[in-house]
C-alpha cells in the first residue's frame, strides 16, 4: 500500500493487555495488535516484549514490513508509570521508534473518552481511578490498588462477597442468597474451603465475582446490595469531586463501568456521558499532541 | 534437683513466638524457653527448631539435661493446625518426646482463659477468632486470615486506617487528625507515598498502627471512632454468637483485647471476665488431659 506521510502507534498498556492501533496523519486506522501484560511493575522485559509484539502485529496487519517500526510516532498509556520508577525504567529504553511518547493508561483514556478534548474519566473495572484533565492541569484520585484502595471496582466487590459470605457462614451476618452463590461458584463447602481458597489471590481472580454480586444485588439480595451500595458510595464520591474541577464532561470506562452505573447517586449519574473514543484511539491523539510539541520545540 | 515423677511441657506456638513452660505432675513450674515462629505454614523445619529451641532453653532453666527431651510429655498449642495439612505435617515429624498431643494455639488459650474448663475465648491481637468449648464440642468462628477476614483485629485497624487517610487526602472523605497522625507515624508526605509505602505489607506492619487509631477515636475522631465502632462491632457480633452456645465464661486475649473491650456493646462487655492463665499454661492442661487419656486407652 502507498506509504502514509506519517504514521502514529497508539498504545494502550495494561496490565493484563496491551492494544496498540496504527494510523495514518489523518488518524484513519491502518492495523491493530493484541499482546500482555505491558504495565511495568510486572517486569520491564515484559512490558516491552508485550509492545513490541503488539506493534509488530499492527504493522503486519496494515501490510508494512517490521522494519517500518523507526517511521513509527508512539504515543504509550501505560498501567504503572504514575509512579516514577516505572516512567524511568520506560524513558531509559533504547526504543525503535522514530518517537516515543509515553504517558499513563489513565490520561490516554480520558483523551479518548473527550475525543482529545479536556474532561473527565472514572475507570471502574479490576481497580478504580478518577481523573479530571481541566485548563492543562491534571487531577488524579484514587488508584492506590487492591491493598490500600480500589474501593467500588471489580477486585473489591469480589473479596468483599467472600469476607461477607464467611460472616453469614459463621452466622454473624443475616443469610442471603449471596452465600450459596459464592460457594458455588467457587465450588467451596463452607467457611474453611472458602476462607482457603480464596485467600491471598491476585486482583482478577476477585473481579471475577463481582458480575454475580451485582446480580444479587439486582435481585434486592440484601449482602450484595450491602456491598453494591457501598462501592457505588465510593464510585459517587469519586465523580463528584472530579466535578469539583469543572470538567466539560464526565465519562466512566472500564468492565464493571456500565454495571456499576445504575447504583449511583442521581446527581452523578446525570452527569455521566458515554466514552468517545477508546483509550487506543486517545493514544493516537497523545502521539499526535505530542509530536506538535516536539516540532514546536 | 529431685527428678519429679512426670515432666509436663506446654507450648504456646504461634507465628511470631514459640513460648514454652515446662512444670512437674502438680502444675507446678519449672523453667520457661522462648523462641521464635510455630506456625507451620511458615516452614516446618522452622516449627520444629523453634519448638526444640526453647524446649531445651526450658530443660536447662530448670536445672535437667537436654537429653531428659524423651521424659516429656507434651501439650502443644500451634496456630496454623487447625489446617489438616499442617496438623498433619506435625503429627508425621518424628518427635523426640515421650508424649507429643497437638491442637490449636486458640484451644490452649481457651483451657487457659478458665483454667483447664470449659468456656469461650476470642483472640484478638494482629489477627481474630473466637472459639467456644462446650459439652465437649468445639465452635471456632472467624480466623480466615488477614486477607479475606480478621475483622476487629490490629492488622485490620491498621490496614483500615491507612485506607481512611487516603480517601480523606483525596479529599473524598472529611479530614480528621488521624490522616496526619498516619502521615508522621508512616513518615510520608502525601497520598502518593503513603499507598506505595503501606501496600501489601504483612499483617503485624498494619497492626502496628492499632493504638494510634484507638487513641485518636477516645478523642472522637471521626475517621478513627468510624473504624473503631466497626471493628468493635463485629467483635460484639462473634462474642454474642459464641455466648449463644452457653459457655460458663467467656474471656478475650491478645494485644488488642483491652484495648477494644471499652468499645464492645454493653450487653457482650459486661460477660467478659479475665484470663486465669495464660495460653501456656492452657497447654500444661491440655497436655496432662490427654495424657490422661491415653493411660486410659
């Protein structure tokens, strides 16, 4: 195919995946890629197989040679560098690209969301984390992560069934149905078979309950409404003072995004609009702002 | 000295300390030893050398050589057994005493707290569980670990606390004291440091700020007060469920105990009555019982 003047790599770096989206100066899209994990905290090496692949695999996809990665102006949102260890470790990689531009998963998504506009985004999936992008300045909340915070996401509803599950077992809580269902779903007899297996697991392995005590709580299952609210509290407090900032507007993102909506309070729920573009697409504009700056400088 | 007829040794085995006492057929003390963990789950090799460590710094405090290891008839009260796998591991190790009976570190502290009778106990120190002997059948409620329960117990305060703050520095909660008191005792500056500090510690670092958060809620903060009367709240809940299996008494040990009991509801405060010895001295008792038994047999 005819080579385009320029070509911008979006990446979407997570730490269970990492989407990357070629395009061309007009920000037509040309290929995609699908790999890891590409959050550094889980290993630099790692991170950068999971982008290189993921890269390799939008170039092959828009009919490209892999040699073509030095034409490429990357813009990366990635999982972890809010901590500046991490950033480092990524700004000191003798990378291919022509140009490489790195930021969080966050501002990516809250770019995308917006269109590239200002505004302000809530994920609520495994973890939660707010952020308000307003008058150039950045604000961010929460996304302390599953040991000290994360309240209302996917991984904290999941662990809170299983704590309040043990309780109604040990008959210091009222029963409901919550109980029986996580047992079975995870196939435990009772307290001591829950309490074992269900320790110490990594975040995803939580999140994968929080769908089913949403249902509960749909179906006035007074545990999980307990816990529904509860994360919802959080969720609304979290939106209400992103608004605080005064953001053109306000979207949530994220798997438990569009669960967890219906449960906030009125005043934010009103305020909620839905995601533009996906954090991908949003990477694609961070390259884009970014490589302006760079020609301006 | 004069060899008495019968050696008793008990044990105190839990997952920071091993204690150990040694007495003669009346009870009466010998010599005490002290170690490290004996908690299986933390390695056996590591059980055993803590268990043969201050058994021998109790043979020598009482004047006997180490080889008078095989006179022993010994109760042992070891966290971590109430896991078959573990209680298992420790019933297979090829033990040099003459009598070796293994049960829960709790079941000790429960024949201690009443002196060899029946009654209900509830630890709550870095962790909490409670236990009721009755009729001669054992109820065990909560224990399930840091991770998924230990609700009311010094890890949780301080884990709870550490939350709270960073909710209150995000503005997501109205501020109190506590925040800052977390701040200078973690020696951190912002919110930032404080959940990259304090994430995924081990239970005995969070509870380390248990008696910061008792302070400040005797001062009605409001942060602390909050988790304070929640964590006292299910201590209530698990002591009103144990004294629904009619124990004669019923006691609370552990670091914590004092500290939480003022905030327990009247109705539970009012049937708490002190330890008569101590949880080694419960497994003097515990090994003299079964030694009892099995002259029976």
């Amino acid at each position: 195919m005819k080579r385009p003047e320029k070509l911008y790599l979006g990446i979407d770096g997570g730490g269970s995946k990492c989407k990357v989206l070629l395009a061309d100066e007009h920000g037509q899209a040309l290929g995609t890629g699908i790999s890891g994990p590409a959050n550094p905290n889980q290993g630099l090496d790692l991170a950068i197989n999971s982008i290189m692949d993921a890269t390799e695999q939008a170039l092959h996809a828009a009919g490209f040679a892999s040699s073509m990665v030095d034409q490429l102006i990357v813009g990366a949102g990635l999982a972890g560098v809010n901590l500046p260890k991490y950033r480092l470790m990524l700004e000191q990689w003798d990378h291919p690209f022509t140009q490489f531009h790195i930021t969080t998963d966050l501002q990516i998504a809250c770019m995308g969301a917006h269109n590239g506009m200002e505004g302000a985004v809530i994920i609520a999936g495994t973890g939660s984390i707010g952020m308000a992008h307003v008058n150039g300045q950045t604000h961010e909340l929460g996304g302390y992560g599953f040991s000290v915070g994360d309240q209302g996401s996917g991984a904290w509803m999941g662990i809170t069934a299983i704590k309040q599950a043990l309780q109604a077992l040990d008959g210091l809580l009222p029963n409901s149905d919550l109980t029986q269902r996580v047992l079975d779903f995870t196939q435990c007899r009772n307290a001591q078979e829950l309490a074992q297996q269900m320790a110490n697991l990594k975040p995803s392995a939580y999140a994968k309950l929080a769908p089913l005590v949403v249902e509960q709580a749909a179906l006035k299952d007074t545990l999980a409404l307990d816990i529904v609210l509860n994360g919802a509290d959080y969720i609304s407090r979290l939106a209400r003072k992103l608004l605080t900032y005064n953001p053109p507007r306000l979207s949530m993102i994220g798997g438990l995004a569009p669960r967890i909506q219906p449960w906030l309070d009125e005043d934010v729920r009103e305020r909620v609009e839905p995601a533009i573009q996906p954090p991908e697409n949003g990477a694609i504009l961070f390259a884009q702002q970014q490589a302006l700056v760079s020609e301006k400088a």
